[in-house]
C-alpha cells in the first residue's frame, strides 16, 4: 500500500505506538486502543479508492473466519449480555485486524519510529512524574517511578508492574538490536533495564533470560562485540535478580508444588481442611496463573472446538467453582483475559488454537524472516503468550500477531 501524505504517515504511526504502549493509559478517563479506528478508516479509504490494491485472498479468508466466530460464539452462547459483548469483540477485531493488516509492510518499515517514538515519551514521562511525585515514590517501598503496583494515580502509566513487563522484553531487544558501539541506544538499554529491574516483574526477567539466551546462542555471528556483552550481562543479572528476590521465589515454589495443579471439587467454608489452609494461602499471581491453566483444561475438555473468541469469561464462570483456590480474591480476577494468552486461546479456540501456536514457532524458527523482525517482534508475543498477557487487544499482542502472519504469508522480509 503507497502512503504519499507525510501527514497521514505520521497520523498512522502515532495511531500504533498508541494502540500498542498507551492501552493503559489515562484509563479512568477513556480507552485509548479505539485509536486503531484511525488505520482501519484510513485503509477503507484507500483500499476501495483503489480496487486494485484490494488484497482479494485476505478478504476472501478474512471473511470466512469472521462468519466463523460469530457463528461459533452465538451457538455457544445462551446469555444476551454474553451474545452482545461477543458481537462487540468480532467487530473490534475487524476493525484492528483490517487495519493492522493493510499498512503491515508500512509497519514492518517504520518499527524503528514506533519504538523511538515510544522510548521518547516514556523517559520523558518518568523523568516529569518522579519530580511531581517523589513524595508519594519513595514512601512506597522504595519502588521508583512506575512501581505500578504501589502508586495510586489516575496519571500513571501502567496499572500493574506485569503491563509493563511484557512489553518491555520486546523493548530492551530493540535497544539491544540498535547498538552500534558504546553509544545512545547502549546506555538507553542500561537505563531501561534499571528500570524495570527496580520495578521487578517475572513477567519481565523469565522470558528475558530464556529469549535473549535462545537468540545470543542461535544467532551469536549476528551480534556485535557490544550487543554480546549486554546480552550476557543482561542474562547473568536476570538470574541473579529473580534468585535474590523472595517473592519470586515465593511464585516459582508455588507454581512448583504439583499439588497446585489437581482440580478438585471445592471445599466449603464450614469445612476444617478449608479453616486450615488460610495458613497456608498461596502468593495470588500465582494462583490466577495456575487457576487460569486450570480453567483452560477443564474447558478444553468440555468443548474441545472451543468457546469461541473473547468467551474465556463464560468458561472461567462455568468452571471456577470445580477449582479449590486458598485465596478467595483468585475468583474476581483476570476473569475476561485469563492471566496469559495461552490459556485464553486454548480456552476460546480449542484445538483451531494449535495453528496459532504453529504459526508462532514457525516464525522463530523460519530462515525465510529477517532476524532483525524476530529478535523485536517475538519477545513481547511469548512473554503474553506463555507468561502473563492482558487479552488480544492489549500491549500491542495483536499488532505483532498480524505482522507475524504477514511475515509468514507474505514472505516481506527486509531488515530494519
């Protein structure tokens, strides 16, 4: 797709870097991912102002697909209120899939401009919020600017230290990636990754040891001197962070113990074993993560088709109560998003969620795509995937989905 008007490039790249780092954002007072609305009216416009532009294949399948959830969702759905908000889903993932969809070379291009543009705000944003809140930072802990779990403030960036984490895994390899010598990109990554070392997330240092030690082994020749030794800094002092921290220690024990994974009918509070495990209450990220596997067996089970898209919601509700949980407070979260991606699509799509799965280990492993695409692109989608995600259409998960299926299909392949 040609974009000539300077003007409308910038709209449209402003447009993205929104709808992928600012969905938490002034939350209390709007939903800044409607922007997405912006590329989808754009790309109708320039789409049908040219019909020979109009790519006939992806509208041939994409209309398959949409008839197919929306026929998948209301067979499976009794309740109006859940009918509805699955109508309200299909039509927003028109809308950011179109959208995405026709600027993805566009996208692809200017991925660099996306993640300046971003950076830019961000350590201009904490630079003004530490100076106008420092009272408030550090009587919290010590946590620094954008400890998101202590501060309360309609202004923050992030309501939760995870939103940042697993977009920020995509962003230090960015950083990594554009590394020349000891230069602005290298003490920009140092300073990043200070950051969100002093706001600790496991959403951020697990994946960030697995993924930067995959690509520094698989694709060591494609590093330079500098990018080797903060790679391996990096690794090093992911370990030593997660091992030095107790109440990470405190998840992974959780989630180690085997017990934590039997579903079992649920006991009643009346019940002296239930009385006994108030003292033994499990650490509670850890417990909507296990819940929210739990959940996607049990629904796997069930309806193995699946069901239907943006429908965890009615599972979770279906099946909590078969769940025993020691922390009753499990029941009341990540209730529409599960506490990662995987969970949600095992539950929605049933075994259809295996070509998600496919299309994503194909992309890490295909040597048709670019390194440069998959060293900035995979992160953030495995860490939302496998690790902690907030749902489709946050933290940019579905934006990087589309391009990787672009990637795949379309076999664009040029470095940044």
């Amino acid at each position: 797709m040609d974009l000539k008007n300077n003007y409308i490039k910038k709209i449209l790249l402003y447009s993205f870097v929104i709808f992928i780092f600012f969905f938490d954002f002034l939350k209390n007072y709007t939903d800044l991912r409607l922007i997405i609305f912006i590329p989808f009216f754009f790309a109708l416009y320039i789409n049908y102002s040219s019909v020979k532009k109009i790519d006939k294949n992806f509208l041939y399948i994409f209309a398959i697909l949409i008839l197919l959830l929306t026929l998948q969702g209301q067979y499976l759905l009794n309740n109006l209120s859940d009918r509805i908000y699955n109508i309200k889903s299909i039509i927003f993932f028109i809308v950011s899939v179109y959208g995405i969809w026709s600027f993805s070379d566009f996208l692809l291009k200017k991925i660099d401009f996306i993640f300046k543009i971003f950076l830019i705000f961000f350590f201009t944003y904490t630079i003004f919020f530490l100076i106008l809140n420092i009272d408030l930072i550090f009587g919290k802990n010590n946590c620094y600017i954008g400890c998101f779990s202590y501060i309360d403030s309609d202004f923050k960036f992030y309501t939760e230290n995870s939103h940042v984490g697993f977009l920020s895994t995509s962003i230090i390899a960015y950083l990594v990636l554009k590394i020349k010598k000891i230069d602005y990109f290298f003490i920009s990554s140092i300073i990043f990754y200070l950051f969100v070392s002093h706001n600790f997330s496991l959403t951020t240092f697990i994946p960030l040891f697995f993924i930067l030690l995959y690509f520094l082994i698989v694709y060591f020749k494609k590093f330079n001197l500098y990018q080797k030794i903060l790679l391996i800094v990096f690794i090093t002092s992911s370990i030593f962070t997660i091992s030095s921290t107790t109440e990470a220690l405190d998840k992974l024990k959780n989630i180690y113990n085997f017990d934590n994974w039997k579903v079992v009918a649920p006991q009643t509070k009346n019940d002296v074993n239930f009385q006994s495990k108030k003292e033994n209450v499990k650490n509670l990220s850890t417990e909507v993560f296990i819940v929210s596997l739990n959940i996607s067996k049990l629904a796997f089970f069930e309806k193995p088709l699946g069901y239907g898209f943006n429908n965890y919601h009615v599972a979770f509700n279906k099946h909590i109560g078969k769940i025993n949980i020691t922390n009753p407070v499990t029941k009341k979260l990540n209730i529409f998003d599960a506490s990662n991606n995987f969970s949600k699509i095992i539950t929605e799509f049933g075994i259809f969620s295996l070509v998600i799965f496919f299309i994503l280990f194909k992309f890490l492993f295909s040597s048709k795509i670019a390194f440069e695409y998959k060293f900035i692109i995979f992160p953030s989608l495995f860490t939302q995937t496998f690790i902690r995600g907030a749902g489709y259409f946050n933290g940019g998960y579905i934006l990087f989905l589309i391009l990787v299926f672009y990637l795949i299909f379309n076999k664009n392949n040029q470095k940044i």
